[in-house]
C-alpha cells in the first residue's frame, strides 16, 4: 500500500511508513541479502590499518578456509598499497607471484561462484586506529582516534567504539557532521507524523522539537548511549580515557562495512531449483 501511494518510489514508501508509525515494517524494506567476509588489518603501532569486503555468492564459500585465506591476503595487500581504487588493489601482486586478480580468478575457478572484490578502505593517522569484526565477518568496524597518545587504552576505548558503530550503525560521527537536508528531510517526516497523529498544528512545532533533539541522539555517535555501559554516552567515554591518560582524544574518521549491504540478492526457491537440476 505504501509502495501504491508512492508510485513505486521505495524511499518515499519508507518514508509513508515511518509517518504512520510503522517503522518496524519500514526497517524490513532493505534487509540485506548478499553474502561473503569482511577483513581487518592493523600494523603493528596501531597507526595504519585497511579493511576489505569480498563477497561470495553463498554463506557456504564464505566459510571455505581457501575463501578466509584469500580475503585476509586481500586485507594485508590493501594495508600495503598505495593505490586508492579495487582496480589498483587487484593489481598489486599476490604473495603467489600474480596480480591478485589472477589469484581471485584462480579461486572463482577452484570455488565454484563468483567472487568479488567488492570495496576496501586504508586509514593511516598520526594518532591511533583501532578495528572491530563482528559475527565472524559479516561486519567490519575502523575508528581513528586523533590523539597524541599511545596507549593500550586508547585502544581498548576505540574497540568499544567500533563495536558501538558495528551494533547502533550511527550516520554521523557528532552533531556537527549533521548535514541540513537530512534535517530538513526528518523535520519534514516527524511533521507530517505528529499530524497523522491527530496533534494540535500549535503544539507540533514543540513536539517536532523534542523528537529531533532525539533522534541526534540515535543518528550521532558521540550522543549515543555506551552499550556496554548506560551511565555513559560515547562522547562521555572519550572525554573520561582522555583524562585517565591524559591527553585529548578526537574521534576522527569511522568506516563500517556490513557484508552486501546495497547488494540485491536473487531469490531462488530450493525446491524448485532441485527439481530443474533432476529435469
């Protein structure tokens, strides 16, 4: 139905959802249905680290040691290189002495699916950068911390932070990074909202007020809630760490990669798939 009131516009669909109250529904409409590994390295001074998505076509590959093998190769590759592009990445040369592109083809023909190199990212930082890997590989989290210390709890505090972004997935680091469309876009949303509500139109402005100062607290990192500690917010973390090896700490840049996310994945029926092979 919503889909119908918005002429097949899947964002405005979201959107007709969201002002009816039925955002639980809306946040099913780009589940994501791909599969493969995401990868994490780090040198050895916790100043440069890389993290690569390859994505196989079944969960079954993306268990396979010889897939693991190849994506953590892929990892240490980008940690190296200079190059900025998956085209430049897969050109470098493989451990095996060929182009990792010659490597990746090896392994789709051993595998048996299509593999791809689908993105990777290299953050290198005067102060530190810490890594989080969830459920096995299905989520990679980097967070660069810009400090002048280097200590193992600066560290730890950025681990907590990535398995913070791995589990809340925030679209901004802090309020300042909030860009005015998007305000615009939610104002827009928690109006008409209110409205379907049946609230006065001069008490709307007030109540819009007060949803949007807490929806900064869901969308920002630094506002958000420590989950593993209530007490705290993640800018109350940092500023705490900061003075227990003091020192001023910055969260910089933040990198989340979630295995196919953005990737339309083909629906196949088991059964019928089955009866077509023994046709």
């Amino acid at each position: 139905k919503a889909l119908q009131e918005a002429e097949g516009n899947m964002e405005r669909a979201v959107d007709i959802l969201r002002e009816k109250g039925l955002s639980k529904a809306a946040k099913k409409a780009d589940r994501i249905a791909a599969e493969g590994l995401v990868a994490i390295e780090i040198n050895e001074d916790n100043t440069v680290a890389s993290m690569v998505e390859v994505n196989s076509e079944t969960d079954f590959v993306a268990k396979n040691e010889d897939f693991k093998t190849f994506v953590k190769d892929a990892a240490l590759m980008a940690l190296a290189t200079d190059k900025e592009d998956v085209a430049g990445l897969l050109a470098e040369t493989h451990s095996e002495g060929i182009a990792l592109s010659e490597v990746l083809n090896n392994r789709i023909a051993t595998i048996g699916e299509k593999l791809d190199v689908r993105r990777f990212v290299k953050i290198a930082t005067e102060g530190q950068v810490a890594g989080y890997i969830h459920g096995g590989g299905k989520i990679g989290v980097l967070v660069e911390m810009i400090t002048t210390a280097k200590d193992a709890e600066v560290i730890a505090m950025g681990r907590d932070i990535a398995m913070q972004v791995a589990a809340m997935n925030p679209k901004y680091v802090s309020r300042d990074d909030v860009d005015a469309e998007y305000l615009a876009h939610e104002t827009e949303v928690l109006t008409a909202q209110a409205l379907n509500e049946g609230k006065p139109a001069n008490i709307v402005e007030k109540m819009i007020k007060g949803r949007l100062e807490k929806e900064l607290k869901e969308v920002c990192l630094l506002e958000q809630t420590f989950v593993k500690d209530s007490d705290f917010t993640i800018k109350k973390l940092v500023a705490e760490v900061a003075k227990t090896v003091g020192s001023d700490i910055k969260v910089g840049r933040v990198v989340r990669f979630e295995v196919g996310e953005g990737i339309e994945k083909k629906e196949e029926n088991f059964a019928e798939e089955v009866a077509k092979q023994l046709k």
